[in-house]
C-alpha cells in the first residue's frame, strides 16, 4: 500500500539495485513477479548515463506457480552467458519472499561462471537506505584480503553510488582535494569498483566514508579488522572541510609514522590551492556572508527534512555559515534519528521547558513533515522532493537538499554539496531559492510598481466589513466546537462600525487567541501593494503576529508593526 502514495526510502530491492547498479562487472537478479520491476525504469530514467541498469528481473507468474515452475536457474544462467559478470545478487521482492522458496539451492543449480551471492534483503525488515548499506558490507566483508599497505599515502572513499544525490560531483570535489594534498586513491566503493577493486580495500591508509546512509558500516569493518582509520565526517560547509582537511592530514601522518613509511610530515598547502583557479580564496562564502545582501538573512527561519547526512550539514551551514536562523529540522531515517538530535540539538529552537525536542520532528509520512511546514512558515525549506510539492501549494521557497530526487536533481554540470565548492554551491542554491536580499527591497521601495497583479482565488484576508458565518456546532456535552468563535455577529446583523484605536484593537479574553483577525480596508489596501508571489506569506505571518500579541483586528498601523517586527 505505501507504494501508492510518496515514499521517502525505496524499497529492499531498490537498495540492491543501487549497488549492483554502481559496480563493474555485478549484476542484480530479481525474483518477483511481473511489476515489480519498476527499478529498472527509474535507473533508466534518473541516472543520466549511457549504460543500462545492471539488473534483470526473473519473472514468477501465475502460471509458474500452478505448475510448480522456478525459472531463476534459467534466468541465471541467461545472465551469466549474455552479460558475462564476475558476482551475480540474487534478492526476492516482498511478492515472492512470501513464497519461502529455497534461492540459495536454486542459485547453486543454476552452474554459472559467475560467482552468485543470495542477499537477504527481506523488505518487510529493511527499505533501501539499509539494504544498500548492508550489502555493501557484505561485499567488503567477503572480497577484502589482507595485504601490506601502500607505500605512499592512499585512501579509500566508500559511499558514492548510483542514484545518490550529487555524488558523482562529490567524488570529483574530494578528488581534486585529495590531489592537491599529494593523496593516492586507492578504491572509490561502490561507484565504479569491481569485486577484484574490493579484494584491495585492506592496503589504504585510511578509509574516507562521508556519508551516514552508506559505507561507513564498511569502513568501521575495515578500521576493526585490519586498523585503517576511518573519518565519517562530512565536510559540507566552508569551516567544516577545513577541519576535515586538518583531520585527514593528522591521520595519515599517524598512519604513516606507524607504518615508518613516511619521511616528510604531509602539510596542509595554502588555501588558494584548492580553488579552481589556484589564485582565489577556495570558497566565497566567508565574504558572501558580509555583504549587505545577507544581512536580511539572519532574522530569517529555515526548517530542514531529509536523510541524516545532509540534514545535519545544511542545518550547521546556515546558521553557522550564513546566518539563518533554524525554525526546526527532522529525518525520515528513523534509525538514524538520535544521532541527527544529537548533532543538531543546540541549534533547534527550544520550547517553553527549555527543550528542542518539539523542534525535531522524525517522521516517514510526508503529510506530517507538509503540517510542521504550514504551522511553522518558515521563509526557506531545505527538504527533499516531496518538501518541494507541499512547499508550492504554500507558496514558500524550497531547495532540494536530500534524497528522494527528480529528475532535475540529477544534472549534467558540476554541482557538488561537499567542500570548498560544495559551500559555494549551497550558498548559490538557497540565495537564488529563498525571497530575501535585494528581491525584498525592491518589495519596500516600489510596492506594486504600478502594475495589475492577477488575484489569488483563495485566502483572501477578512475585512471589517465581511460578516462572521458561524455555526454553533455544540458538542454532546454542550460546548461549541474547538475553534468557533461564540458571541460572533449572525448572517443577517449589521456589522458593528467603531473606530478601532490602540486599547480597543487588543483582544481582551484569554479564548481571542484562536479568532481569526479581521483587516481593515486601509490595510487591505496595503496588502495589495505586495506582489501576489510572496503576499500569502506575508499575509499569514501578519495574521499570526497578531494573534500572538492579541490584536483582533489588523490595521495599518498594525500591519507596520508587524513588518518592522518581523524584519520584512
């Protein structure tokens, strides 16, 4: 059923398909009926390459299972002669799990070349994140030899994979990083290694493993049993890759100084090595972040949704980096979930206990996360594709930070979101995404500039001359319903005409809170003046404002007061 409506993970076999998807000269096979190969397709379609996906589906229909008939066997022995693979997987789908067939004595009767592994990924206990993380493992594990180390400072980088957001142009940023520090590559796992690749994992000096949803499961493995030290930070931000870099400088001189085979300390070379061109600083967000224009971004709020590791890096580098203040964040990975609270606890705003747990929201159902947006209208969301959908019909800027994707965050130009030009990247993103800087002056110095805006349909503000329709819905026990106003005007009163003045405007019962406030025509009048793209927004933050200091109806006077509050 979950895979009717938007899900935040693919499922088990999905998880599968992005590691054999990845690696040369492995193949993944399917057992499942017809439909549920819909993985292929999405490779085909997202992945942007000129290969096929490296997966077949061995088709169990009807017919076959009224006449006692298996085909994997077939299917395997199809794929070993037409694709000719070093390792085939073999996984059910939730379909055929149910079936309970015997995959390990089948795959064994099918005689391949091949070597074949049956991976357990039983999607009633793992969806992709886990799936693909284990398998991965269960390579290492199986093709890691022991053997001696390099003789020059080598690392290997688990995590990038097929399908994974801006990881390729991630593996070229860490590329060129590594390049200007005099570092060898050893193995990049999964992203284009083989299983003869994996055999040399053990002769690295250290395993870089930036990603928390796949492989630094693998690297721990490699640091317990072979003592390759593993870094899992992620260098997302300017400050961030700074301490990477000094990290991974420490520790491939502790590695080298125990191995005795390193007679020069490595050093950190200057800065401006690391940019494009050589010259410049590696990174403009330092001077970004003092310019004029993101001095409207420190009394902004932003609220951040995705997977563990860019939750946390695109929560620290806008409020440490650009200044943004953090409304909330949260993860759909439920089992990553304290490690993210962890991480990100001093930076979530607190409730009244003190606490910022009711900032943190861990949820894997895409309306709740669409709710905490509308309550909070933060000014920018940094989510995943299903964040983008609600944030449209909210009329809030959005950027995609995280998994799941579309097809438009799969680009062919380079766009990473680590290192030095990752902050670059990401400074870019959210400064072209969000309605601030120069957008917002122009709103204040030229209002409408004279030109008709098409009305929006719906949410139109209240004025005081609309009258209150209220129906006094009573409950059993004789109460109104929650959120109806008792003692408002019937359909066919007069609306009451008053002056409202400073005294008279503030609500005076505890219960006025929950009424929605009424605009007057000279503030309706104003309202309009702003473009229609950013006036229900604006005008939605007025309302709030005013039921938050108790103003029941919203004048001119009152609608300055809130924007000067409000730094808009």
């Amino acid at each position: 059923m979950r895979l009717a409506l938007w899900m935040y993970q693919g499922t088990a076999h999905h998880g599968v398909g992005r590691i054999a998807n990845s690696m040369r000269g492995v193949h993944a096979v399917f057992h499942a009926p017809q439909g549920d190969d819909y993985v292929n397709p999405i490779f085909t379609m997202l992945e942007r390459t000129p290969d096929f996906p490296r997966m077949t589906t061995s088709i169990v229909s009807g017919r076959d299972l009224a006449q006692g008939t298996v085909r994997l066997p077939e299917t395997l022995r199809a794929v070993d002669a037409q694709v000719h693979p070093d390792l085939i997987v073999v996984c059910a789908s939730c379909s055929t799990i149910l079936l309970q067939e015997d995959l390990e004595r089948m795959a064994r009767s099918a005689g391949t070349k091949a070597d074949v592994l049956v991976y357990d990924a039983n999607p009633y206990r793992m969806q992709e994140v886990r799936s693909a993380d284990g398998l991965l493992t269960t390579l290492v594990q199986r093709f890691a030899r022991p053997q001696a180390p390099l003789p020059t400072p080598s690392v290997n980088i688990l995590g990038p994979a097929s399908l994974g957001f801006h990881n390729r142009s991630d593996l070229i940023c860490l590329r060129r990083m590594l390049a200007t520090l005099g570092v060898q590559i050893n193995v990049v796992a999964p992203l284009g290694a083989s299983i003869h690749d994996l055999e040399r994992l053990p002769a690295a000096w250290a395993t870089i493993a930036p990603y928390r949803e796949l492989g630094q499961n693998a690297a721990r493995w490699l640091e317990d049993q072979f003592g390759i030290p593993a870094l899992t930070d992620a260098p997302i931000g300017v400050q961030p890759t700074l301490r990477w870099l000094r990290r991974l400088v420490e520790t491939l001189n502790e590695t080298g100084a125990r191995l005795q085979r390193l007679s020069t300390p490595l050093r950190l070379p200057p800065l401006t090595a690391f940019s494009l061109d050589g010259m410049s600083a590696p990174s403009s967000v330092p001077w970004f972040a003092r310019t004029a224009d993101m001095e409207s971004y420190s009394m902004k709020r932003a609220f951040v949704f995705g997977d563990a590791t860019h939750t946390v890096g695109m929560v620290k580098f806008l409020r440490d980096e650009l200044g943004m203040q953090i409304a909330g964040a949260g993860t759909y990975l439920e089992e990553e979930a304290e490690w993210v609270y962890q991480e990100l606890k001093e930076y979530l705003p607190p409730d009244d206990s003190g606490s910022p747990k009711s900032s943190f929201l861990v949820t894997d159902v895409f309306q709740h996360v669409a709710r905490r947006i509308a309550d909070l209208s933060p000014e920018l969301v940094c989510g995943t594709q299903m964040e983008r959908h609600a944030c449209r019909k909210l009329d809030i800027p959005c950027l995609v930070i995280a998994p799941p994707t579309h097809i438009e965050n799969h680009l062919l130009s380079y766009r990473p979101v680590l290192g030095f030009d990752g902050a670059d990247v990401l400074a870019d993103a959210v400064y072209t995404t969000a309605t601030l800087g120069m957008e917002k002056h122009l709103i204040d110095m030229f209002g409408d500039a004279g030109l008709d805006y098409d009305e929006p349909r719906t949410g139109e503000p209240r004025t005081e001359n609309q009258e209150l329709r209220v129906e006094n819905r009573a409950s059993a026990s004789g109460h109104p319903e929650a959120g109806v106003s008792v003692g408002a005007a019937e359909p066919s009163a007069a609306p009451s005409r008053s002056v409202v003045t400073e005294e008279s405007n503030r609500a005076t019962t505890p219960s006025s809170s929950t009424v929605h406030p009424v605009w007057t025509p000279d503030a309706q009048a104003m309202l309009k003046k702003i473009p229609f793209f950013v006036r229900g927004r604006v005008q939605k933050n007025v309302e709030r404002y005013a039921m938050q200091h108790g103003y029941a109806t919203i004048t001119a006077e009152v609608l300055v007061e809130a924007r000067e509050a409000l730094g808009g």
